[in-house]
C-alpha cells in the first residue's frame, strides 16, 4: 500500500475518530430544559372595578433534567402584574400568579399576551393570553353628550342613561354644576329601569362657533364620571363655496362665479354690499325657499392689480352678514 493510500484511508480517519472520543468525554451531552405551562391561555371573565385587584394562577413545569432559570416576564399590557419563580428544579412545577386591577382595563373585553423567557434552547420564549372584561361601577350611554350643528339663539336637550352596578347608595349621587350658567341637568328614575335618565339643556346661545365643556357626575364612594358636551354654533344662513376665486383672469373680460346661500328655514336676501369691480345678482329661484343662487361678476380691468375683496349679504334670517372673500388675479393681453 502507498504511503498517500495509508494516510488517507487509516491515519486521518484514526485521527477524526480520536478527535470526536476526546470532545465527547470532555464535553458530556446536557439534558435539555423545556418550560411546559398547563394552560397558555387565561380567561379572567367579567371583573367588577369595585372588587380591586383579582388573581389568577398558572402552573408551569420543567420537563428537563436541569434547572431552568427564567430570565423576565413581559406582561404585554399595563393593568396586569405576573409574579413567579426566578428558577424551576428539574422536573418540578411552579406557579405564575397573574393579578389584575380592572379599574385600569380598557372598555369591553380586552386581551394581552405575556411572554415568559427562559434559558432554555429549546424554549426561549414562552406566551400566556390573557383575556378579561371591566364591569365598571357606572356608565353613561352614550359617554358623550354632542348637540351637533345648533343655530345661534337657540335651546336644546338630549337625554342619556346612567347605570349604577356597583352597591352604591343612590339617593347621594351629585350632579355638579356647569361652569356654563346656559348649560344645565338633571337626573331623574328610569321608570322602565333601575338606572337613571339625565337630561342636558344647551342654550340659548350667541356666540358661534365650538362649544364644549364637562359636567362630572359625583358617586358616594367619591368616584366621579365626566361626560363631555360638544356643540357647533353655526350661522342661520351658510355659503357654499365659502370663498370665490377667479383664478388667472384677462383684463377686460368678465368672467363669472356662482354660489348658494342655504338656511333651515325660508329667507330672503335684503341687502349685498359689493366693490366697483364685482356684479351680485340672483340667477336662478332653486325651487327651495331655503335656497338662494347668485352671480358674483367680475369686470375685470386693464391694470395688473389682483383681486382682493369681499361680498357682505344681509339676509332676514341673520342679524350678522355673512362675508365671503373673492380673489382674482389678471393676464395682461399681448399684442399679436
């Protein structure tokens, strides 16, 4: 046999034979750890607000022959809190206790998935859902209280529900009052129920424009419920478009607009106050008492000034005008 042909089929193989004897004595295969839990997902039911914190447990176990240590416990989510072992014994079983205030839950039903990690290569990561709903110890439907769009000078109300679930002395419940003197309530016994009817009254008022504000429902267990009120006081008669432009326009030329005022109720046009340069007329009866079209023309001149003015129409429904801007800019004509 040559010495190429006895290196390569007998010594290099005694030597990888030799190698691998050696890492196996010095290096004796590690029983793996394995973290089991008996339910990966929890369900806490229903839990009223007023009971406090509520805890659940889960049991978890090493399946391996060594310790398994956990690293951290990732809740997922801000109104759980899960203590448990720092290290589990080879097989043996400990136990996460999950504790939950429902006072902080979210609305309805809510789920968070925790993550168990641990040392273990075979699991690193371990998930637990968690699901849970809040009976909180009183509502409002619906929680907020919007008037919409309302007219200056004008009165509205709504009614809305409050239930109470918790074992409260009823009979103690404050309404706060407004800091608005025009915004007022009530609360009264649902006949049909055993929850409450409150009713709010707006208005009248003139200031146009947003509305809100907060009225706090106090509870003897010195809890509080805040319900948001919103409102949009618009004006009687409204423009659409809200602003006219006329783009690039050819000295002397008249181009043209249109827009429509709209109202609620019948209402006739008195009184349109208009610059030299701009034309106002209605067009066109929409078939709408409520409705009114009109023409904005523009004459415009030889000089490069560009158009910036504004309409003001008088009407019978509004005290106020209402004004609508105009722009317009101008092309000299070039000689050919």
């Amino acid at each position: 046999m040559s010495k190429r042909a006895i290196l390569t089929h007998i010594i290099i193989p005694a030597l990888l034979i030799s190698g691998l004897i050696i890492f196996l004595v010095n290096n004796p295969r590690e029983s793996a750890t394995e973290l089991i839990l008996t339910q990966q997902h929890i369900d806490f039911g229903i839990l009223p607000e007023w009971e406090g914190t509520v805890t659940r447990s889960v049991i978890a176990r090493n399946v391996g022959k060594n310790v398994l240590r956990i690293q951290s416990v990732h809740t997922g989510c801000s109104y759980a809190k899960i203590t448990g072992p720092e290290q589990i014994q080879p097989d043996e079983a400990a136990a996460f206790h999950i504790g939950i205030n429902p006072e902080i839950l979210p609305a309805d039903q809510t789920t968070a998935t925790a993550t168990i990690f641990t040392d273990s290569p075979n699991t690193p990561s371990v998930a637990l859902t968690i699901v849970a709903t809040a009976k909180r110890f009183a509502t409002l439907n619906p929680d907020v209280c919007d008037f919409g769009n309302i007219l200056p000078e004008t009165v509205h109300q709504k009614t809305l529900k409050l239930a109470v679930n918790a074992p409260l002395n009823t009979s103690d419940i404050r309404l706060l009052p407004s800091n608005y003197p025009r915004l007022t309530w009530e609360m009264t016994p649902d006949p049909d129920t055993d929850n409450f009817l409150i009713t709010i009254q707006l208005g009248p008022r003139k200031d146009r424009g947003p509305f809100s504000s907060l009225l706090t429902v106090a509870f003897p267990n010195e809890r509080t419920l805040t319900l948001p009120v919103t409102a949009e006081v618009i004006a009687p008669v409204t423009a659409h478009p809200q602003t006219l432009s006329y783009g690039m326009a050819v000295s002397g030329t008249q181009p043209s607009l249109a827009f429509t005022l709209s109202a609620e109720s019948p209402f006739e046009v008195l009184k349109v106050e208009t610059p030299t340069a701009l034309d106002v007329s209605v067009i066109s009866d929409t078939g709408k008492q409520h409705q009114k079209r009109l023409k904005v023309v523009w004459h415009v001149p030889d000089a490069p000034e560009p158009l910036r003015e504004k309409i003001q129409i008088l009407t019978t429904a509004d005290p106020l005008p209402i004004r609508i801007p105009v722009y317009g800019f101008i092309q000299l004509r070039t000689a050919n």
